[in-house]
C-alpha cells in the first residue's frame, strides 16, 4: 500500500520556501528597524538601513546586468560594506567571491578569472592590489571603489564608480531575488592552495542559513550579543557569522584592523560579548600594554580556531574574564562544523587536564549529520583510542557544495559519501577527536610517522616559547627529521642545545628535531602558520 | 547561459541530508551520555538511556510490522514515555498521533479510525477511556500499556502488552529509520473540532526540525536549560519542544498534573528555567498558598499562549522573579510561529502600556517566512493602522503538510499560496498583528460586528473579575447581542448590574452584554475556553 501520508500533502508556497540566510536580515529589518546593526567607528547603523542598503546594492547590481550565477568578487577588510555585500549580492541572485586581502596579485586574478568575475567591489586599501591583478587577468570586471572614512591612508586613483554613488542608483524597495532553489549557490570562497591551484568552494543558501543557525545554538549566543569582527570576513563568510547576528538581532562591531588597542576599546565602549580569532588574537590581546588594557563588566566568549590554544593562554584567558571554546572546521564546511562541547565538570580538572581537554577539536556542530576519523583507505572508523590516526571526515548539511568547475576534485573529496577534509586525527572513547596533522605535515623518519603537532606541543610546554611550526627536513639516514622553527618570549635567552635537551626530555628519541631555528614564523591573515614557507626553508638546512 | 553554479555540483550523501530533530538525540547522546535528560519523580535518565529506550521502541514497533507511513496514536501525560514515543515511533518510519487526554471516547475513536492507527500506548490512567474508545472504532491497533510508576489510581486489568516488556523485545542498537526526504510525515495532530469532524493535521520533518531550534532561537534558551512539562505533550507535540531540548542538551521535567504545589516544587528543586502554559497556569502558580510557594534563584521563562496574559498577572509574576513571553501559534504552525518579540525600551513604559504591548500576538519566528493580516476576499494585506480586521495568514517552512484524508480542507487552507488561520486580527504600524478574534467569535449586533474579545477586555480589567468569556446570544431586535460568562475572584461581591454599569462606561452602547452569568467557565485541557459550550448556553437566554 502506498503511503498515505505521501498523497494530496504536497509542497506548495504557502508551506515551503527556500530556505535562506537572506530572511533574517528582512526579519530583523521589520521587526528591530532601530535596533543598531552595525558600529564602525563613529558610524552607528540600525537594521532599517542596513536592510535598505542591501537592497539597493542588489538593485544596482541588478541594473548592471548581474543575476542569477554571476559572480560579484570584493576585496575588502572587515567594513559595514563587506556586511553589505553578504546580503546585497547574493539579494541581486549573484554569488559572492570574497577575497583574501593578504594574497598576491597573481592568485588573486587567477581566482577572478576562475571564477569569471563580473564585478569587483575593493576597499581604498587594496586598489593597488586589485589593479595589479586585473592586469593579469583575462576578465574585465566593473570596478567599484569603497572609500571607507576610516582609511586614514593613500587612496589611489582609479577609473572606478564609488560604492555609494553606485548604491544611490539602487531602488531601496528593492524585490530582491530568493533563491530558486535552496541549493543555489550564495558564495564561492577560494581554498589558500598551498597545494596546487586554488579550489572554489561552492556554499549553498540551505547551508549558510543552516549554519549561521548552528552558530547560535552551539554557542548559546543570546538575542541582542554584540561581535567584535577580529575574524576577518573574507575567510569562509566570516564564519557565517556576518548572518548569525542577523537572526539574532545582534550588533556588529567592524574593525579594519587586528590591534591590540582598538579590541580592547570596543570590547568595553561597545559592550562586545563575543568575537572570533586564532589564538594569536587572544596573545595579542593578553600581551598588550596594561595601559591599552580596559576593564570589563560583561563575560565575553571568544571562539577560537585555526590552532588549539595553548594551556597558559588559556589561563590567562581566563583570568581576565574571557570563556574561550575552540571550534574546527574548513572552508568546505561554511566554517566551523566541530565544537569543543565544554563539560561542566572539566572545570573542575587541574589546569593541564583542562588545557588537554581544550585542545581536542570536538563534536559535530548541531547542523552536521556526520563526523568521523575513518581509514581513507577502507573508509572503516578507527578505533576511539585517541591513537589510532585516521582522516577526519564530514558528511551533512553543512558541506559544501562541491569545488566551482573542478569535478575531478569535486569527485575525489566526496569519495565514498564523506567530505575528505586531508586533516589527520584520532577519535578519544568519548566521541571527541583530535587533530594531529594535515596529511602533508606528517614527517616520515627511518619508516615511522612523526606528527609535527607531537613535536610543537613538547616545545609549547617550554617556558620560554612563545610559538613555534615544525616541519619536515631532509635527512641523509633517515629520510626526513623534524625541523622546528620557534619564536622565543621578550626577555628569554635559550639557545638551541636547551631546547633539544628539553626535547630529549619529552620525546621520543626520533622525534627530536634535527635543528631548531629561531626565527620569526611567518602567518596568513587568520594567524595559520604558513608550514609551506617553512618547509622550503627546511629544504635548505641540513641537520 | 546556464547557470555555471548549478553545473557538477549535485546533491549527494556527504552534503546532502533530510532534516530531522530525531538527529537531535543521536547528537545529545553521543556527546552528553550522562547528562540528565528526563525527570520524573525521582527518575533521573540520561541522555544516554533515553536514546537507547528510543531505538528500543522503534525496534519493537519495527518488529509488530510499523513502518513508514503508519500511524501509532498515544493517550498519555507528560510522562517520560510520551517524551520517548516523540522520537521512538518516527524512528520505526512511523506516524506519531498525539491523543488530547481531555477527549470523550466517541472523539476517540473517529481519530483512530480515521488516522488508520495500528497501534496505541496508553498511560493506565487513560487506558478506561480508552477502552471506551476501542468498543467504538472500525481499527484494531495493538495495545500497549504504559504503567507509569508515577500514577497513583487505580489501574483497570486488560489484555494489553506492558510497555516495559514491549521496549524490552527491541534492540538498542536498532538502525532507525532516517525519513526517506524531510518532507515525511513525523506526526499527525488533530484539532479540537467545535465546528464540524476533527481534522488532522500532518507535520513533516523539516518543519519539526526548524519549529525545534526556532523554540530555543527566538527564546535565547541556552545549553543546558531545565524545562519543565506544565504544556500537554499531546497538544501540538508540546510546541517542538520534546526536540528543541535534545538540540540543546537540556534537561525534561515531566509532571502528569499541572498543579501549584509539584510546579513551585520542581522550579526550586531542579533548577527548572523555562516552562510554557496558558494564562491559567500563571494564575494557578500566583493564586497558590504562600505555603506552597519557594523562593527561586534562577530567573524563570515562561511562554504563554493561548489568550494574552492580563496587565495584574504579569504584575505578579514580574514580581515574583518570572520574565513572561507571549507566544502564539495553532496546530497548523507547529505550535508557536509569533512571538511578541520584546523591545528593551519597552520596558521603560508604564505598566498598562507594558501589558496593552504584551497582549498583542507579535511578529514571525524566525522559521517562519511570512506573516500578515490580509483580506481573505481580496488576499491584499489590511492597513497597519491597528484597527482594520482581516484573518491572520502563515507562510512558510513550519506550516504544516496538510490535513490527512482531506483534500478539500487542504486546498481551502492554502488557498492563495497563504494559510488562513481563521483568526482575526489587526497589525499595527509597527508590524506587530493582534487577534480581535475567530470569525465565529464575531458578534453582529444591528448590523455592527463586535469583538467579544473587546467586551472580554473591558470585563477583565474590572478589579472583581477573574475571568470572563463572551459569546453571541439570540437577540430579537438586533439579532445578536453579547452574553457574558464571569467568573469572579474569591471573596469579590458584584452583581450583574454593577457589571453592566461597569460595561457601559467603558465599551460603546451596542457592545455592552445583554446578559452577564455567574458561572465555572469550561475550558479545554490546554486552558482555553469552550465557547462552543457557551454558546449553546447562550442560545438558550433572553436577553
């Protein structure tokens, strides 16, 4: 017998709709018009006006003749308009391309032709990049310039529309675009390619709206929190935030500039609850001057990715009133999808068990159906022993897409019915799972796998190291050595015989490295440690 | 040219799957095992057992031959079974049919009927009348009996399976059934039916799923919240919430009476943050002995439905430590779908004001895509001057499928690409809608319709009246005129014309009742009244 509950109950639009993150901004619009939506500076914007706006943008962009699976690229540091643009340019049916500020020029027009851009929308700062980069391209995108106040440097004259003339062109009743389908693409964001050529990964509506949800319900973010923007937007969408605070009736807090002193103002002029980063941003904070230092009376949660943080950070965190809970995710996964899902009764560990605790990446986000560590041969689970390494993978509402015009890799991530995240792990009794390294940073010595995370926390330990990355190094016997590169504190004088005794002390006899350089370690603009610089580097040394 | 978005980037396993809450459960417990899901009494369960005696159930529903598409109907109070059955039976693939406990047998009985129920789990208390029920109906679905050890009646021998012995044939490790598309059927509720047959109202998965974290979204309920079960489960599957607490890792507080004493018990005992009731439940809270009363630490939420909460009771509970929130919704929406979304400046105003804002119904949830107040003639939207009546219309992901075995119904409710409510009501400038009333609370006097929720108001706001109820009455001149049940507060002496003079200082001529009865106001099990029951009361006055 067919089932009953499947006749004369079909779809129809008074029971289904897409599902967009688009509709929060028009909730919050018509229900809190006053409330403020955006702070930056001495700008106060209320959620009327950002609504209005964002119309606008897709009204204008609409009279240029963009729509429906075009791509609008911008290059932009955390402004109101790059908040604009998560909502104005998907609004207009087109997808936005979010760039990167801290790329070359090359990467950046091959992205913009990949991705056959139509327009690009570039702060002040970045015209000199951006220029450089359509030099090099094939596409010949309309150039808009956002002149942002609060760019107190050079501004560089380009034959370009201003962002506000072109936003005056915009119908503010603007009928904007839902998607046809939830599965339409709201975004493409380029993968930093360390390996071979960038990839596009392709984020649909369902899943921004699904995981800006997750973002609020894994974090218990309240009606009305306020976020400082220390995570730059171009990285995954902000994390789906810059929508989150949208279904929250929250207030952003914009900040072109990661410093010391601005974060610690706005986190008490403007009352911020919460706010995101790698842990350089809470060293960068906890290391400032006391006299930049400000006194809070809130509680502020800061979400924290990109490295586990270390045990006395931590602490100091703490100390100064800070809840801070580590997430994990990729690009691929609209950001975070993996939370460190605090127990109430680890707080009651010893500090060291606390910091172990903490450093573990967690447990599927809300909105994530799947997570595992599985062989990628067998695509078996290993065993939860917290040893056993094994891929990190993900399956669920919450994966992208696919990669924009790359149906090989497309094809080869999705292998088997789970998103290959290339992150190595291992699986504790209780479900968490830990990273231990990408694929490629794992050293192979006299045939035994070294993981370079191993190494960076035995010198983490070390009182007098303030950061350190290990790579792999050639090595004449055993095939590759680790190599650490460390950052030492201010006022610590160590010399590399310390460290390899204090290695001694805490390692395996093979996982010592062969050399250890003190140096300072370059980063990307989300404070990853760019491994691929010091791996060339390493090549060049001999233990 | 096509749209490149939509080329080699297809739905597939690792990034597409149906949303569920069920998954809600699996998550809870993988990640919190021992955290207290369910209290009754003095049984604490934990997540852990709670998932495993759901996969039990849906195991022995699977091996009685349920699955996808069959209906298991349920007359239970709020008992951990009724919490169990909310995930255990859509998890065999089949139809969860929630039975209001307050029905007679003949109602019943054309609900299992028409619903094709093959199984039905009854809580002792329920089981006479549901044998009453079962001498009536054509089916004949297996019985299982739940001995709740919390029910102290009597218990009526019958030829039933115990529900005890039933879970105990199932696995633990049962694979439940994922729905096949999130458009499946998870539950089947039927509505009170005062005019004509009761109808069925078909959820799916996905509404259930969104309805669920909307709950907890739109209330900033955070991790770890203590709700307790003061709403009827079997009334719109108690709102989503039996879901929305898995999402959250709270924690369920059962209670098969709503009574003061075990209410301000479990508040002070078990830490409860968030109950939800009808008005009557506040005035039943606050008219308690002080004797039965507790102090509180915690600051309580309570969300009422159902009639707007009176300016003296949100006085009390204000004072008494409680923040009210103003919900409203119908078995169509999933439960709640409007909520009275409180502006912080509101709260600045004086206390009349405060409760004229209160009492309207308010703006969408965050699930819900639309809203609005529309002609149903001309399906255009009524001014927003907050006196124009139209009837209030849904749209949007938490509406429901349809009703079951009724097309004509379906069609007739969704006609236009909307959900007509039946209610009538106004929207304000602000957006905000507030009912006036059904259209058959609709009074038409000479020619003039009048709200008998208007003549409500102006009774409750006498300081004597506890509650009231007005309902149209036979009229030979005018055709109709007010009638108006009362009921008065204990020790309170007014008589019927010092109510009329009361009414005609403050409502218009027409609009004063014709007559005013003393009486005990029949209410359904979910606090609201039975007009129906009035009216036929009514009937047979003169004026």
């Amino acid at each position: 017998m067919e089932n009953p509950y499947n006749s004369g109950l079909e779809r129809n639009p008074a029971n289904h709709q897409p599902l967009t993150p688009l509709n929060f901004l028009a909730r919050a619009a018509e229900v809190f018009p006053d409330h403020v939506a955006i702070v930056h500076g001495a700008l106060r914007r209320s959620y009327a006006d950002f609504y209005v706006r964002s119309r606008q943008l897709a009204s204008a962009l609409a009279q240029t003749g963009i729509g429906r699976g075009d791509t609008v690229s911008v290059l932009m540091p955390n402004t109101p308009a790059m908040l604009e643009c998560h909502y104005g340019v998907p609004m207009s049916g087109a997808v936005l391309h979010s760039i990167n500020t801290r790329l070359d020029a090359a990467i950046i027009a091959f992205q913009l032709d990949h991705a056959m851009s139509k327009v690009v929308i570039v702060d002040s700062e970045f015209m000199p990049l951006m220029q450089e980069a359509l030099a090099l391209t094939k596409v010949s995108p309309v150039v808009i310039l956002y002149d942002d106040p609060e760019w107190n440097g050079a501004r560089m004259i380009v034959d370009a529309t201003d962002y506000e003339a072109f936003l005056g062109l915009g119908d503010p009743d603007f009928d904007w675009l839902m998607p046809e389908d939830e599965w339409d693409a709201i975004s493409i964001n380029y993968t930093s390619g360390t390996t071979g050529d960038p990839k596009g990964v392709v984020s649909h509506h369902r899943g921004a709206y699904l995981l800006a949800q997750g973002n609020a319900l894994t974090t218990s973010m309240a009606k009305h929190a306020v976020y400082l923007w220390t995570l730059p937007m171009f990285h995954c969408n902000g994390w789906c935030f810059p929508w989150t605070l949208s279904a929250i009736i929250g207030t952003h807090v914009c900040l072109r500039q990661v410093r010391a002193e601005p974060i610690w103002n706005a986190l008490a002029d403007e009352g911020v609850t919460h706010l995101c980063g790698a842990p350089i941003v809470m060293s960068l904070m906890i290391s400032a001057p006391e006299t930049e230092k400000r006194d809070l009376e809130q509680t502020v949660q800061f979400f924290t990715a990109a490295a586990p943080p270390p045990e006395s950070l931590l602490a100091d965190m703490t100390e100064a009133g800070f809840e801070v809970t580590h997430l994990y995710g990729l690009t691929e996964t609209y950001g975070p999808a993996v939370v460190n899902d605090w127990h109430a009764s680890w707080s009651d560990l010893p500090r060291g068990e606390q910091a172990a605790l903490k450093a573990r990446q967690g447990v599927r986000y809300l909105p994530l159906e799947g997570l595992d560590v599985l062989d990628p041969e067998t695509m078996q689970p290993v065993p939860r022993d917290g040893k056993t390494m094994g891929e990190v993978m993900f399956r669920g509402n919450v994966v992208m897409k696919g990669y924009f015009r790359n149906p090989e890799a497309t094809q080869k991530a999705f292998a088997g019915g789970w998103f290959h995240s290339g992150d190595l792990g291992v699986r504790y009794p209780d479900g968490y799972i830990q990273l231990k390294d990408r694929s490629k940073d794992i050293i192979i010595s006299g045939g035994e796998n070294i993981s370079s995370i191993e190494v960076e926390e035995a010198l983490y330990r070390h009182s007098s190291v303030a950061a350190t990355a290990v790579v792999a190094m050639p090595h004449d016997r055993w095939g590759e050595t680790p190599c650490a590169f460390v950052e030492l504190k201010p006022g610590h004088d160590v010399d590399e015989a310390d460290l390899r005794a204090w290695c001694r002390e805490h390692l395996a006899p093979y996982k010592v490295p062969g050399r250890i350089v003190f140096t300072s370690i370059p980063r990307t603009s989300t404070g990853k440690i760019q491994k691929f610089a010091l791996r060339e580097h390493a090549r060049d040394l001999v233990a």
